[in-house]
C-alpha cells in the first residue's frame, strides 16, 4: 500500500470503525451527538477561576496569514473610512453619523475554523453514506450549517504535547498517538473522560505567526498519526469534537506509506469526529502550566455559511 494506490485509503482503513447510521439516516453532526445536556454540566462544573481565552487566530494580517498549501490568506478591503468621506464618496447619515465598513474574502478553511463532516471524502462516499456528488454547486449534505445550528460545547481537555515532550514546539512530521496523549493527561494530572472535548497544543501555530516555521512545498505538520487502535480509542472515548494548534489537525502524511490526511478519513468521515483546526493555544496553555488546572468550558460555532464546507470560529474556553 502506498500514496499511488487509488485505493490506499480503502485498504488503509479495511476494518477501521465507522459510525454511519448510528443516529439516523439524516444525521449530519456526527459525534457531536455525544455532546447531550450532560456534557454541558459537566463541563460547567469543571470551571474554578471563571478566566475567558479566546482561541481564534487573527486573519488579514499584515505579514500575510499561515494557510495549507494551495489556499491563500484572507483579503481585507475597506470600503468606507474617514478618506472616502472626505473624498466625496460617501456622505454622512442624516444627523451626523459615519462609519467605516469593510469587506472580507477568504477560504472557509483558512484561519481557525470548523470542518464540516462532509469536507473530505474517499471512494465517493461521504460521512454517513452520502453520495460525494451532493457536493457539487455546495453541500446539500453534511455541510457546516448543521454543525452550526448545533453548536460545540462540552468539558474541553487541554493536552499540551509540546511542554510534555519539553519543547516550544513540536518539529516538523513530529508525530504522537493516543497512548501519547493519556500519558500527557496522567502528567498533566487531568482525566480525559468519555466524551471530552480535546484541545492538543503542539505550538505549532505559534511557531508559525513568529516565522520559526513556514508553509512551503514540503510542508509536513506535526500531530496525531493514525492507527486502527487510535481510530478505535477516539470511538470508544466517544470524542465528540478535537481541537489542534495546526493546520490540519493530523501529521499530514503517513511516515510508511506517504497517505496524505488520513485522520480526514478515518475520524471525520468514518467516525463524524468533528475537527477544530488553527486554535491559537499558547496563552490557554501557559495558564493551565501556571495553575495545573487542564480542564475547562468549551463554546464554539462556526459562521452558518448556507452549503458550506467548513466556517471560521473564535472558540471560547472558561476555565
Ligand atoms: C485541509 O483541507 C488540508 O485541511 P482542513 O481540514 O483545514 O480543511
């Protein structure tokens, strides 16, 4: 098996688990199913210090933003401002008032966001069994808008890899598994329960807004490399959603055979594990070192774009 295989992906995963059908023949959010008024709870009584981190990454920023191969950054024009008004182009609002507005264009993808379930597919099949063709012109399937309607929130786990491993940040194609990340828990002296919320800190992000690191050709992230035995801890842990500092949310190829985002395949779409990508972690991370309190509230919802494949998002964590 190998990256030139068509049907890597198929084989790779032969046996993997996978939950389609498990709530319904409509279902759209996947694993966030777990997520009931329980976890709500649970996840408000684990808040002691009532302290707020936002984990959106700025986009249009003036060094140009870090985004995958392939995508290019956000573009801010402004289209009013205090120039346009002395210029003649726009006239003050009866009474006085003006304003500044401006227009945002950019790729779903790029900037913290949210996958939607049906973002990425292989034998032409999408999360729950939908046809890959439900894509074309927009997603009539699987798309952000139910993740949206839906909302993230739950007991959110904060395993900050990089400090486990003693590192500011981990190197490129660095990878670790779910065995990494219980032991990153006992160390941390945190429990990762059933259905946690997982925010895994590998610095990542970080090292990119500083220029330590750069997206080029060969980029290669660090992250969680798949195993069945991986694949089946995120379904028996029931883990309703995951959160990264990179881009992707997963080493993004396999080391033996050169698979490119296998996690894509096999927790996204096998399994309807739903993907926060981008998170900016460093400030929660250096709080949860500070106080040894890992644990906390986590709030998210992507932007509802009708037929989307995905939605920027500025989670929140209380903890
Ligand atoms: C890729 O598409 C590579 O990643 P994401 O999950 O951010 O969309």
């Amino acid at each position: 098996m190998n990256a030139t295989d068509p049907k890597g992906l198929t084989r790779l995963l032969a046996g993997a688990p996978r939950n389609w059908g498990r709530w319904g023949e409509a279902d759209e959010i996947g694993a966030l199913n777990y997520l009931t008024a329980e976890e709500v709870k649970s996840g408000m009584s684990s808040v002691r210090g009532h302290r707020t981190f936002t984990l959106g990454v700025p986009i249009g920023t003036p060094a140009g933003d870090a985004v995958f191969p392939g995508r290019w950054p956000a573009r801010h024009y402004m289209v009013a401002d205090k120039a346009g008004f002395e210029a003649g182009h726009w006239q003050a609002l009866p009474g006085g008032l003006e304003f500044a507005d401006d227009y945002v264009s950019g790729f779903a993808q790029a900037g913290t966001h949210c996958d939607a379930l049906g973002h990425m597919w292989f034998d032409d099949t999408l999360w729950n069994g939908y046809s890959a063709h439900t894509t074309n012109g927009g997603m009539k399937k699987a798309s952000i808008e139910p993740i949206a309607r839906r909302g993230i929130v739950g007991r959110g786990v904060l395993l900050d890899m990089a400090r486990f491993r003693g590192k500011p940040y981990l190197g490129r194609a660095e990878t670790f598994n779910h065995n990494d990340l219980m032991e990153c828990a006992r160390w941390q002296g945190v429990e990762i329960r059933p259905r946690s919320i997982l925010l895994i800190r590998t610095g990542w992000v970080g090292a990119l807004s500083r220029g330590e690191e750069k997206v080029g050709e060969d980029y290669w992230e660090p992250g969680l490399t798949f195993s069945l035995d991986l694949a089946r801890w995120f379904d028996d842990m029931q883990i309703p959603c995951y959160a990264t500092d990179t881009l992707a949310n997963e080493t993004t190829y396999e080391a033996d055979t050169g698979i490119m985002l296998v996690l894509h395949a096999a927790l996204m779409r096998n399994l309807g594990v739903v993907f926060n990508e981008m998170a900016w972690l460093d400030d929660l991370a250096q709080d949860c070192a500070d106080d040894r309190h890992f644990e906390g509230f986590y709030n998210a919802s992507p932007v509802c774009v009708c037929h989307g494949t995905g939605g920027a998002m500025n989670p929140i964590f209380i903890k």
